[in-house]
C-alpha cells in the first residue's frame, strides 16, 4: 500500500516536470504546427540560465524567476528569426531545423560551461524528507508537484476562461478562420512560442536540483514530451495535463513491473495511442 | 609566442584544450626546453629530439555523455607528456586527438581508419566506451597497430578478444569487483542486494562479485541503460523492500549522479552503500554536493588521497597545472603515457620493429600513482591493486575517498 | 518572352552537353576509384555508398510516396544485426545468402511496421514511426547479449568471400604488391558500388513504372485515388516494404565492411541522418540522396576531425540548409543552370 503510494507520488512528481515541458509544446504545435525538437534545448537552457543566476546571485527563487523570462525572450528571437520562415512547409523541415538548432544548443553550453554536470543545490527551505506512512517522500518533489498542480490550474482556467485562452483554442481548430476574424495571428504565435519556451526553461531550473544539469539534459525528457503530447493530443492543455500524469505513472510504475520493458514502454503507449486514436485523448482536430 | 600560450591555456584551466593547442603545446614546450638548455641563445644548435616524431591517435570522446572522462584522460595524458617535455627515445611525441563520440559506434572505427591510414600513426591510445574498443579490435589487429585501451573495461579485451596489438592500462570490469566479494563477506555484510545500470558493464561487475561473495544475494535490481527518466524512486523502492545489509552499486556518470540524489531522502538509512568505485568519483561527487552517500565502501583501483609520493605529486601537478581535481580517469591518462615513454626509451626510439615495440610496451615497470605499474602478460591488461576506501567528509577536500585498505596483484583472469 | 526553339537552343544544348560531361565525370570517378584513391578515402567512399543506399531507400518512401518516416533507421540496423549474427553462427555462410535473409528480415519487420503505420499521416506519421522505431531499438539493446550483442554489439563478423570473381580481383591488386587487407577494402569497394549502382537503377525503373506513377498520385491526393478505386494502402505499403528492404540491404553492407555491428544503428538519431542526408541532396530526384550521402557523410566525418566545435558546425549547416536549401542541391545546380539561358533575368527586390 505505502509502495503504491511512494511510486505513485515519485510519478506525479516526474509527471509534474514533464508536463511544464510538455504543456508548451503541444500548443505550439496545435497552433502553429511546429514541431519543435529544440524545445528540449530550452528546457537545458533554462537550467543553465539558473545556474548562472544561483551563481551569481545565489538565490534558487531569483533563478525561478529569471530563467522562464530569459527563455521567453529567446523563444521570441527564435519564432521570429525561423519558424516564421517555415510556416506550411511540412513538420519534416521543421524536425529538422529545429534537430539543427538542438546541436548547436547543446554544443554552445558545452562550449561555455564545459561537460560536466553542474551542481545545482537545492534551497534549504526545499531540503529534506517528510515522513509519509513508512516512507521518506522528499520535500522538493513534493514542490515540484504543488509547482506543476498550480500553473496546470492556472493555464487550464486561463485556457477555458480568459480570452487569449479562447483565441488559442480557436486558432488550434481552425487557424484561418482565426485570421480573418482580425486577430494578428503572427503576434499570437510568437507570445505562444515565448510562453512556451519560458514554461520549458522554467521546468529546466526546476529540473536541476532535481535530475542532473548537463549539456544533453534535453534528449531524455524531450521524448517523454511528445509522448505525452501525442497521449494527451495536439493543443489541449488538459491533454498535456492527463498525459503527463499517464506518462509520470508509466515511467514510475512501469520498471516495477517489468525491468527489460520499462524504456519501451513509453513508446509503446505513444503507438498504441496514435493507432487506436490518434488525435489523443482531448485532441481538437484530426 | 610560446610565453602567449602558456599564459593563455593557464588563464582557462578548466577548458579542453582543441587539438591545434595541444600540437602547439607539445612543441612550444620542448622548443622552450631545448632553448632553455641552450643557455637561450636562439642561434644555437638545440639539443632536442632528432629521430622522426612518434605519432599518437588519440581516440577519446569530446562530446556526448562521457566527454567529462575524455577530458580527464587527456589531460592526464598531457601532464605526464609535459613532464618529459613531450620526447622520449629521441623522438618527439606527438597527438593528434579525435572524436570518439562523433556519431554512432562506426565512427571510432573510421576515425582509427584515419589516424592509421591518413595520419599514419604509430600508436593509438583512449577509447572510454566499451562498445568502441570492442568494434576497433579486429582492424587494430589485423594491421597491427599499437594500442592502449585506456579506459574501456569490457571483460572480453582481456580475453575471447585479446589481441597482441591491444594492452590496457585501465581496468577489466572484472577487476574492481570480484574482490570486493570476499571483502564484503568478511565484513559481516550477509544479506545483499545488486544494483546495476543494465548493460554490459553492470552485468560484467555483477557477474564478478558473485563470483567471491558467499553471503546471500536477495535480489537484483536493474534499472534501464540509460536512464532516461532519471527517475530511481521504483528501484530505491525496490531496494528497500529487499531489506538488505547493503547494496553493491555500479553505475557511472549522470545515472550515478540521479541515484544518488535520489537514494539520500529515499534509500533506508540502516542500509550499507557499497559499491565498484565509479560512482563515487570525482566527476559525480561534484556534481551532487551534499547528497554525496558519506561512509560509502567502494572498490576502485585507485583513491585522490592514495599515500604515495607519486600520487602526491601527480594530484598536486594537475590540481595545479588545469584546476580541476584528478580523478581516476586522469590517473589512467597519466599511466597511458607513460608506458608509451617507457617503451619509447626502452626501444630507444626505434618502432619500426613494431613488434619488439609491443614486447618493449609489455615488459614496461614503473610506479604510478595508483601503485606499482606492471602489465599481466595472459591477460594484456594491467595488474591493479584494488583498495577499499571509504567516503569521508573532509574539512578541506569536502567529500573525498579514504583508503581503509587495499588487495594487491588482482590480476584478470584472461579467459 | 519565349525565343523560337533556335534562339533558346545554344546555350541550352551548351547546358545540356555540360551536365552530362559532370555526371559522365563523375560516374567514372566513382567506378575507377579503387584504383587510384588512397585506401583512407576508398573506405570513406564505402561508408558513402552504403548511406546512399540508405538515403535512396528513404527517398522512395519520402520523396515518391509522401511518407516521412523518422523510423528507417529500424530496417538499417536490422539488416546489420541480422547479418552480424548470421554470420557469427554460420561462418560458412556464403555473402550472398547472407545479405539476402539480412535484407528478408528487413522486408519482413516493413510489413508490420508499415502497415499499422499507414493508419496515420503527416506529423502523426511521422510520430508513430519514430515511435516504432525507437521501440525496435530499446528492444534490440535490451535483447540477452548472447543474441544480439547488448551494448557491446556483435563483433568479430569475417567477411566471407565472393568465390573466384573476389580471388580474381584481389589478385590484380596483389599483383601491383599491395598488401592483402588493402585488396579487401578495395574490393568490398566494387562490390559496394555495384549494389548501389543496383539499388539506384532498381529504384529509377520502379519509380518510372505505373506502378510509381500511381504513387506520385496517391502522394498528391489520397483521397482522390481511393475514390478512383485504388488500393492506396497496398501500394503505400509496398513502398515501405521495398524502402525497408534496400536500408537492410545498406545495414548489412555495414556490418560486412565494418567487421561488427551494434543496436545503436537503430537509434533515433540515424533516421534523422538519413532524412537530412536525402533533403540536403533534394528528395524525389533518387540521385539527390545519393549525393547528400556523400556530402553529410564527409561533413560529418572532415567537421569531427577539424574541430571539436563540430556539433555546432554541423547543426549550423543542417539550419542552413533547411532554411535556404530546401529543396537541396541538385535544386541548387537547376538554379544555377536557369542563370546560364539567355533571356532576361529578373532582378529579385
């Protein structure tokens, strides 16, 4: 029973992560139709970026705080400067540009901060364990957890309820008609692509106390994204919500049960989610 | 020029040195030297090596996961290098430094192709990852080209796969293990449970301490290679519920470091962490700060507070020389160089017999940080003493190996 | 605006003539080249052809049928695991019955794999076969190491011979006193070209036959050739299956030239390579790939040894390349050409 829970805690915990990665990508590619691999790229440099902060400043909260707006900044530059040019031609040259981009990301931190894993403490406030039943749960989860359950409800409701939350919604069913209807899509999309590069770096410095902070950080949990992306389907925040608890469970439970499948299990829900329904479990179009 | 360099690399000690740097280095050291036994007038004649120079492929990874290993085996390689001003056997030692991790595992054999083919060297040296040592053997071999492993610890180098060419100054995965078995035993450690990353490293350590621990192994816990999720919570919960007297861990470089952050809030304070010494090396300890599993007992063939005069100097020189604190991979640099020294001197520079150069590398003899330095002839690997030390917090070096006590003259098998 | 054919004709023809001297140069470089290249740059062009082979199959599936797969890299890595085994508990076995079940393998697992891929397309297709793919691959590392190797692959593969005509090569060069593994090399070179030079010719008629014809249009609209009564998901499928295949084929050559063979072929990663390698050359022209084999292989390769800043380098040039190089070289080289006619040029604002 303690077990289950444990597991069940460490999983939501992961989930939590995955889905502040994850929330920002499928708007953008219900959106906008990028697939953007260089997501992850945002993710490590949002650990970097607070890393640097922590350095110099010393405060983990600064970092919080400064690392999603450097990220968001950066995610402008980028949706203006590329994705721009590639509207309507096809997810391929998108993979691929944004694969390019991920290389020379990952190869500048490398460049500038070496290969090593950075240090990356928690705060004092965030050390430590709570006692749960039999078992030490520790602190830090359990603010990765409150984190990712608080900006879930906090998009989810804007997303419902606020209007730039309905323009998205709208442009994800039918972009076009969105743009005759008067709303300057281009500058819709490059807050989206801000919005969700700054969401991604945030869930980098999140992630460094938490995992490890070096330079190809990304690839792992990049892969997790889109799988919950897929699971949870294109543009639904509260898709990317239930996937990534589905997938936090998954990776939680999953080597439990089986050791030799836990690494194909995520891909296997990933295809098992595309065939039967492919447009995921709160997909807005086909 | 030369003064530039010197000032330039010593401003940055903690970045890789690109490969031009360390051609340049190489040469503005012993031009420097040369000079400097001339008495510094440039006009006269220099009295520095006069045979061809003697060129190494160096193979080690400057990206991807194991770049942090790469760079402490080449810097290690250079420290010796720089000490004996980059000659020996009257030839001038030259690197020439490539890629391991520049695509999949068919490119360390096309850059060993390169260095052979097109650079024409007379030796290769590095390869961290097993995968890739294994894959160059059989071209190594067939054209037989000299080469020292100076890192990859695949079991089968030293045995099914031995080869004349191949002589590894590193390690067996067999070899820091298999003593720990008895060690355990004889420490009261009755009930244990394994844990292993999932590939064929773990497996080979796992294999050898079964083969010397008597007690009881209740379980196996096997998390995937790599981890990707980074998530250990269902193995440390795994561990727990086995209710162990210890753990034996192997892992190495970022999974080490999840573990670990992980196993401090969860693993179950009454259990003993052991392990095979990787993964509490440097490069890990620095990166997880105060989750560092103080009182740890590992096996490893060598410890930064090792008491010897050789190890005193060599972790000072290359605390000094890059900043960085020596770990055992740089240990592993530094003796690979050597033995290339020694033999070179033992040839007295004359490779062309490229054989009596393999004999010369075999019989070389020498102490090295880790110890007494000397090759097994059966197994083509070094014979290594493996010490036990202990995690300790230290006032001044923070979390740091302390050997408690050491098993000489382990020695693999060799088939 | 339109000259008469006789204004139009000279510089045309002169463009004409031009182009089939470079591809005849070319054709010649690379039939001769074990003759006259260092052995150094005859196992790079091996490497090449074995990629182009590779990037050829994917342009049939990318190119021709409208599929991007980002999960070819499975069938690569099949062809070689399968060969190296083969080859490990059978030594007598003859190269081509080797390479043949390696290739059959391959075209074996295509049928699964394409078929409950075919269930989805565009961006969807492309994130289901990456899935595919990356499963085949966690399940080949994770496979016990007595059958496919585990992390440390599959090594010690001896390259069985081609019988008399193998003897009957190598002897020319032994006779010129080159050593007996410069012979090999040599030529495995030939053998390497001629199955690409195959593979080419095989994919050229099949692409030029109804049955390519037909594929082209379901590539342009699906659902207009399922209302003319076409069994779109039959053709589509053969085109995976004869695309997985030929990368088996490539994934064999491989593991014979290479001596071994690791699972880490099948990773994400070559897939990737692969498509890059048939975009930087310019899809659905067959040729195209077969260049950017070349180009991203020597990128690839020359990058690494000049700078330790080569993923940056390399990453630089894929961005390029998609930005403003899409439709890839050969598209480049029709560029170039259209500046050779005499008319007059519009100046771009």
């Amino acid at each position: 029973m303690a077990l289950g829970l444990q597991l069940t805690l460490s999983g939501l915990a992961f989930g939590g992560l995955v889905f502040l990665l994850a929330v920002g990508l499928t708007v953008i590619l219900g959106l906008m139709d990028v697939l953007n691999l260089a997501h992850g790229s945002f993710y490590m440099l949002g650990a970097y970026a607070g890393v640097t902060v922590l350095h110099i400043v010393g405060s983990f909260w600064l970092a919080l705080a400064l690392a999603p707006i450097v990220l968001a900044l950066l995610g402008a530059a980028l949706e203006v400067a590329f994705f721009r040019r590639l509207t309507g031609r096809g997810p391929l040259m998108q993979v691929l540009l944004t694969f390019g981009l991920s290389l020379v990301f990952v190869d500048l931190v490398r460049w500038r901060f070496g290969p090593q894993n950075q240090p990356f403490p928690a705060p004092p406030q965030l050390s430590g364990s709570i006692g749960i039943l039999d078992f030490r749960f520790p602190v830090y989860e359990a603010f990765v957890i409150a984190v990712a359950a608080l900006l879930g409800a906090a998009l989810l409701l804007g997303w419902r309820r606020l209007r730039v939350g309905a323009i998205l919604r709208a442009g994800v069913a039918d972009r076009e008609m969105v743009g005759l209807l008067g709303v300057d899509l281009a500058r819709v999309f490059t807050l989206t692509f801000a919005a969700g590069a700054g969401l991604a770096g945030l869930a980098g410095v999140i992630a460094g106390p938490y995992l490890a902070t070096y330079p190809g950080m990304d690839e792992n949990v990049l892969i997790l994204a889109l799988a919950v992306v897929v699971v949870g389907g294109l543009g639904s925040v509260a898709g990317a919500l239930v996937g990534a608890l589905l997938i936090g469970l998954a990776t939680s439970v999953g080597p439990f049960l089986r050791q030799e499948i836990a690494t194909a299990l995520v891909f296997g829900v990933m295809a098992l989610v595309l065939l039967v329904r492919p447009r995921g479990l709160f997909g807005l179009r086909a | 020029m030369s003064r530039y360099m010197e000032r330039d690399l010593l401003a940055r000690p903690d970045e890789q040195l690109a490969r031009r740097d360390f051609l340049k280095l190489g040469v503005t050291t012993a031009g420097a030297l040369a000079l400097a036994a001339c008495g510094g007038s440039t006009g006269a004649r220099s009295s520095g090596p006069t045979g061809p120079d003697f060129k190494i492929g160096a193979i080690l990874p400057s990206s991807g996961t194991y770049a942090e290993l790469g760079d402490s085996i080449r810097k290690g390689m250079q420290l010796y290098l720089e000490k004996v001003a980059s000659q020996a056997g009257n030839r001038r030692i030259v690197i020439t430094d490539e890629d391991e991790a520049a695509g999949d595992t068919t490119i360390p054999l096309t850059k060993a192709r390169k260095l052979v083919e097109q650079d024409g060297v007379d030796l290769i040296a590095g390869i961290v990852a097993s995968p890739n040592a294994l894959a160059l053997r059989a071209y190594v071999d067939q054209n037989q080209v000299p080469t020292l492993i100076a890192n990859a610890g695949a079991n089968a180098l030293s045995r099914a796969q031995k080869s004349p060419w191949v002589y590894r100054t590193s390690f067996s995965n067999w070899q820091p293990s298999q003593p720990m078995g008895r060690y355990l035993v004889d420490n009261g450690i009755r009930r244990l449970t394994l844990v292993y990353s999932n590939y064929a490293a773990g497996l080979e350590t796992a294999a050898a301490i079964k083969e010397t621990y008597t007690g009881q192994i209740l379980t196996e816990v096997k998390p995937p290679f790599p981890n990707t999720s980074g998530d250990f919570a269902p193995f440390i919960t795994q561990v727990n519920s086995s209710r162990p007297d210890a753990i034996y861990v192997f892992m190495s470089g970022q999974d080490a470091i999840n573990f670990l952050k992980q196993a401090k809030t969860q693993l179950d304070k009454s259990i003993r962490v052991t392990g095979s010494g990787f993964f509490v090396e440097q490069d890990v300890l620095s990166a997880i700060g105060d989750a560092a599993p103080i009182g740890a007992l590992t096996g490893l063939h060598w410890a930064l507070t090792l008491a010897n005069n050789e190890n005193k100097d060599f972790t000072d020189a290359f605390k000094k020389r890059f900043g960085k604190t020596a770990d055992v991979f740089a240990v592993q640099g530094y003796d690979t160089a050597r033995v290339i020294v020694e033999a070179l001197d033992a040839v007295r520079g004359s490779t062309t017999d490229r054989a009596a150069f393999m004999r010369a590398i075999a019989k070389v003899s020498f102490k090295s940080p880790r110890g007494d330095f000397k090759f097994d002839e059966n197994s083509h690997n070094v014979v290594n003493t493996i010490y036990v030390r202990e995690l300790v917090s230290d006032s001044r070096l923070g979390a740091t190996n302390r050997v408690t006590s050491s098993m000489p003259n382990v020695v693999d098998p060799g088939k | 605006m339109t000259g008469t054919a006789a204004e139009a004709s000279l510089p045309v023809r002169a463009g004409h003539v031009a182009r089939g001297g470079l591809l005849a140069a070319v054709l010649l470089a690379l039939a001769s080249l074990s003759f006259w290249a260092p052995t150094f740059w005859v196992s790079i062009a091996i490497q090449a052809l074995i990629l182009a082979i590779f990037a050829m199959s994917i342009d049939l599936l990318l190119g021709y049928a409208g599929l991007p797969s980002f999960g070819h890299a499975a069938f690569y890595g099949t062809g070689a695991l399968v060969c190296a085994r083969l080859a490990l508990a059978s030594p007598g076995l003859g190269i081509l019955p080797l390479v043949g079940i390696s290739v059959a393998g391959a075209a074996l697992l295509a049928v699964p794999f394409g078929a409950l891929s075919l269930r989805v397309r565009g961006v969807y297709f492309l994130m289901l076969t990456l899935a595919f793919g990356q499963m085949l691959w966690s399940v080949a590392f994770q496979a016990p190491r007595e059958w496919l190797g585990g992390s440390d692959g599959l090594i010690g593969v001896v390259r069985p011979s081609l019988g008399l005509l193998q003897r009957f090569d190598e002897q020319l060069w032994l006779a010129v006193g080159v050593s007996p593994g410069v012979a090999a090399v040599r030529h495995f070179y030939n053998l390497t070209l001629v199955a690409a030079v195959l593979t080419f010719v095989a994919l050229s008629l099949l692409v030029r036959s109804p049955y390519g014809r037909t594929l082209e249009g379901i590539r342009e609209n699906e659902h207009r050739m399922r209302a003319l009564g076409c069994p779109t998901f039959r053709y589509q499928l053969a085109a995976f299956v004869v695309a997985g295949a030929l990368a088996g084929l490539a994934g064999s050559l491989l593991t014979l030239f290479n001596g071994f063979a690791n699972s880490s072929s099948l990773y994400w990663t070559n897939s990737g390579l692969v498509l890059i390698a048939a975009i930087v050359g310019g899809v659905r022209t067959l040729a195209g790939p077969a260049l950017g084999a070349f180009v991203v292989l020597i990128a690839q390769d020359t990058l690494s040894s000049y700078s330790e800043r080569w993923p940056l380098l390399l990453g630089a040039m894929f961005v390029g390349f998609v930005l403003f190089l899409p439709n890839g070289l050969l598209s480049a080289g029709r560029a170039l050409r259209g500046l050779t006619r005499a008319r007059p040029v519009e100046l771009r604002r």
